[in-house]
C-alpha cells in the first residue's frame, strides 16, 4: 500500500522490519521486565491491550480501510465472549443444548467456533446493515448491537444481566493458560497473527477494493465492481476478529457479561482507531495501548477520570489529525492530509 | 448496415416538471464517433447517467450488442464493455494516478477476493496500468497523488482508467472542459488514435472539437434531439443554428 500511496524510499521498509523485530521482542519479555521493576500487573494489563488491539484491528479493516462507520462492533465481541462462557457452562454442567453436547473448555474447539458464530452474526446482520449507507449504517449497526445487548440481558439461562462466570481459563494442550505470562503470550500470539494477516489484506486485492470503495463508491462502480459483496466480505472478516477478541477476552477476565456488547464498548473501540489513525495497520494497536493506558493510570488518580480523559482524546484527535499516526508523521516532517 | 452497438430507443426520464430526457431515440455504431451536443441542462449528464444505469428511466429502453440492459446494475453494464469518463472527475484522490488505472486493470480480471498477494506490485496489475497511462498521456506522472494532479491531468486519468476497463463503448461526458489549449490538443490526438477501435458517445462544448472528432453529430435540446446527421447536415439545419451554434459562436 505504502508503494502506491507515497514514493517511499526503499531504505525505510528494511528499518520498518527492524522496528517491527525490536517491538516483537520487547512485547514478548514484558512478563520479565514487569517483574523485574516490580510491576506484576503490568502483564495482565499487557494481556487486555492485546486483546482490545484485536478487537480495534478488526474494526480499523471495516471502517479505516473500507469507510464503513459500524457502531456496533461490540455485538461480535460480545457474541464471542458468550460462545466461550455458554460452552464453559455446559462443559462443567453437562446439560445438552438442544440434544446436542455443545460443552468445550478446550481453547482450540472454543475459538474457532467464536470466530465462526461471530462471523455467522456478522454476516446477517451486515447483510441487512449494508443495504443503508451513511448515517443510516451507523444508526442501524448501532440498533442490532444494542438488539443484541437487550437479548443477553433477557437470556436468564446464562446469568442474564449478571452475567456468566467462567471459573477456569479454556485448556491449551502442553501450555498452562492458567499462569498469566503464559495467557499474555497466548494472547500476544493471535494479536500478532492478527496484524499479520491483517497486513496482507490491506495490501492484497481484496483490501485495495476496500480502499476504493471508501473513497469513491461511484467510481468503482465505474470500473465495473459491483460493492456490496466485498462490503459484506470485509464486514464479517471484521466481526470475526470481534469474536477473537470476544473469546480471549472471556479467558482473562473469566467472566462474560451483557456490559461486553453494551454501545459504550463499540464506542471504545471506535476511539481506539480514529485516536491510532484509521486506515492505518498499526494504529489500532497504538489506540488500544494509549487508551488503556490512560484509563488505568488515570482512573488510578482519580475516580473523576473520564473529567480528563474526554477532553485529552479530543485535544489529540483534533491537533495531530489522524490520531497517532498522523503525529508520528508530522514528527517525522512528512506531509498530513 | 448492421446492427448498431447502442441502441436507445424512446427514453423518457421527468425530474420533478422537467423533461430532462424527452422521447430520446439515438444509435452508435461499432467504432463510430457519435457527438452529444446541446445547451447547458439539455439534458446530455443525465443520459449518460442513464446509459450507466446510475439514474433509471421512467421509460424507454436501450440495447447494448444486441441485449436490452435496462434491469442491469451499473458495475454490469461496465463488465458488459461500456465505460464512461466523469465531467466532474471522480478519482480516488488518496491514491497515485497508478494505482487508479490498476485498480480498474484488476477490476477487468474478475473478481478480487483475493486476500493475500501483494497488489501493489504485481507486475499483471502495473503493466498494463503503465501502458494505459501513456496512452492517455500521463507516462511521467504515474506516481503523482491524484490530489496533486492538475485538472487537464485528471481528466487524461479518467481517460486511462475508462480505456482500462477495455469498453467497446465509451461515454465522453465533456472531456475538453477545463482544459488548455495544449492539453485539449493532446485529449483531441488521443481520442481519433482511438477512432476506430472503440465506440464513442462525446458530449462536448468545443465545436471545433466536436467537428474534428465526430462522424455524426446528434443535437440536445431539453432533453429531445431536434437534429441528427453528418457535421456538414447539422452545420446546415437552420433549427440547430437557431438553438445552439449561432449562441456558441457568440
């Protein structure tokens, strides 16, 4: 993407690597470095920015590479969630659903099913959601997603608005997610798979259709591309990546509530990416870090917290326009659109 | 003569009181040049919108090679082998003139699920996206933002990416307009290069262009053509002079 954007000199993709290689590094010897300045905490803190970069990721693929503004990405993360805790409780109670054994603690039968269903979700409601475009699309993604909410808060069978505990963490054969380093690193794992893949389909085919239609629905209509199908593509790619976040995010707080799909969550998310730099890979994951990172440090200040942080992300978001990306730009004396 | 490549026959298309498309009737023959002209808001934008299927009549019907494509969808009408150019440019103005042209190049190959290779340099993608710019006449400016282009040069992209979607038809809606005398001498020298191979449907101001360029001439007024022939027959109807030339020469 970088080629047929900006004339970039070839030098800088061999450092973007080296960058690339350093951050892997230290990402992967946080448990380390946060015992050793006496921080336990800092690792499972660590483990809930992975995961929430995953969940903003996804979301930057619908709404910062294809322009599509879904204000209910918490609807698959929540869904994925739930497909972890509703499985749990049947894995301890052993009470079919309808006729069927449906109980797993196996981390490797859970995800993928909560990639799938998720995906399954976000394929028909975005079928219905994409028919409406603009503000109607917000308004629409927004009125399914808190469908939803209401729907697991009426659900009485699975905690309804108190939600559902999952005592012990999902099961990796041979690796103890139960020891939080080790779940950071399981963690870490899918958010880095996540952003590889994620990297590969910006720039693919698929991803530069994603760009057209985000800049002129019109003209790619002109050149013979028919939108809705990669619309509806890129929409359930995205809700999968919800549901992946979803079930990580069941495993570490071991709990799973209607709070999970509730729009403040989209809403999180969605400041996640516009504060990182939509449209950007890695914006999402530098949203997810400088949010967390500023809610717990300034909820531990003070119980007034969200007082500052609003105003903070509207100052950031208006002076470095584009989020952190465009900072990192302007820092690097590069043009800002 | 054989069957034309476009027929429309008895269009109608009512905005509100306005006729903006009248009992329109009109052909284009396979590699001919068939020129749209009229006064502003005759009418000509919105049959071409019509033609691409972007605003539906209210009644009337056109045929393209031989099949009625009332009911098809703009993007494919585009894959049936017609392509436009925009009056008022509709680019992908983050991107460079290069991946434009790709884009539609890639477009051209069917479909783009496709979510792992580089498109960015694929050379299937590039090659055939360069060729298109040079046609058009934009061979140094590849890796230019199209939101650093100059109007004349986004006008030569629109050009190379309509010609990248290989049409058999081409629908020229104003491509002079706006552009200097240098860079409408090089629009005009691209355009009878093509003569021939592909279709064209021009809508066009520039009389001497207009001449230069067509082999029939139809004339758009309030959205009904009050004369069609040759550019000598439409220079001589008197109606036409009265309507539109003798105002254009003014």
């Amino acid at each position: 993407m970088a080629d047929l954007k900006t004339t970039v000199a070839p030098a800088s993709a061999g450092r973007t690597y080296a960058i690339i290689a350093i951050v892997l590094a230290l990402l992967a010897a946080l448990p380390f470095i946060a015992d050793a300045i006496g921080q336990p905490a800092l690792t499972s803190l660590a483990t809930r920015i992975s995961i929430l970069a995953i969940g903003a990721a996804s979301l930057n693929l619908a709404l910062g590479y294809c322009g599509l503004v879904s204000f209910g990405h918490a609807a698959w993360y929540g869904v994925g969630a739930y497909v972890v805790g509703i499985m749990y409780r049947h894995s301890v109670s052993g009470d079919p659903f309808l006729g069927f054994s449906i109980g797993s603690d196996q981390l490797l039968v859970t995800l993928p099913l909560a990639i799938l269903i998720s995906g399954l979700f976000a394929l028909v409601l975005g079928a219905l959601s994409l028919r409406t475009s603009g503000v109607q699309f917000i308004m629409i993604t927004l009125a399914f997603a808190q469908m939803l909410f209401f729907f697991f808060v009426a659900l009485k069978a699975y905690g309804g608005d108190d939600g559902l505990i999952v005592r012990r963490r999902n099961v990796l054969p041979f690796i103890d997610t139960r020891d939080g380093p080790t779940f950071y690193w399981v963690c870490l794992f899918f958010a880095v798979a996540w952003f590889a893949l994620m990297s590969r389909i910006v720039t693919s085919r698929f991803g530069r259709v994603l760009e057209g239609i985000r800049q002129s629905e019109r003209r790619m209509a002109a050149i013979g591309v028919s939108t809705y199908p990669y619309k509806l593509a890129c929409f359930v790619i995205s809700g999968m990546g919800a549901g992946l976040a979803g079930a990580l995010m069941a495993n570490h707080a071991r709990f799973v509530s209607p709070d999970m799909l509730h729009w403040t969550q989209s809403g999180e998310f969605m400041i996640m990416v516009i504060l990182g730099g939509a449209g950007t890979l890695f914006g999402a994951a530098a949203g997810a870090v400088v949010l967390i990172g500023l809610e717990t440090q300034l909820a531990a200040l003070t119980e007034h917290w969200q007082v500052i942080l609003g105003p903070l992300l509207v100052l950031m978001i208006i002076f470095t326009r584009g989020g952190l990306s465009g900072l990192v730009r302007l820092l690097r004396g590069g043009r800002n659109e | 003569m054989s069957e034309p490549l476009l027929r429309v026959s008895r269009l109608f298309k009512r905005f509100g009181g306005v006729n903006a498309t009248d009992d329109l009737s009109l052909d284009v023959c396979v590699g001919e040049i068939h020129a749209l002209i009229g006064p502003n808001g005759a009418g000509k934008t919105t049959f071409i919108g019509q033609l691409m299927g972007e605003i539906r009549p209210d009644a009337g019907d056109i045929h393209f090679d031989g099949a009625s494509i009332n009911a098809l969808s703009t993007a494919a009408r585009v894959r049936r082998g017609i392509a436009r150019t925009f009056q008022i440019t509709e680019l992908l103005s983050e991107d460079t003139a290069l991946a434009n042209v790709a884009l539609a190049v890639q477009a051209g190959q069917g479909h783009s699920f496709r979510f792992l290779g580089n498109a960015g340099v694929d050379p299937s993608l590039l090659g055939p996206a360069r060729e298109y710019l040079t046609a058009a006449g934009l061979a140094e400016r590849t890796d230019v933002r199209v939101s650093e282009l100059s109007h004349g040069e986004r006008k030569q992209l629109e050009l190379a990416i309509a010609l990248a979607s290989k049409p058999r038809l081409l629908l020229l809606d104003e491509p002079m307009a706006g552009l200097g005398a240098a860079e409408s001498r090089r629009m005009v020298d691209t355009l009878s290069g093509l003569k021939g191979s592909i279709a064209m449907l021009l809508v066009e101001h520039d009389m001497d262009v207009v001449f230069a360029l067509a082999d029939r001439i139809s004339v758009l007024v309030y959205g009904r053509v009050v004369a069609s022939g040759s550019p000598a027959e439409v220079q001589a109807d008197s109606q036409v002079r009265a309507a539109y030339l003798g105002e254009g020469d003014a």
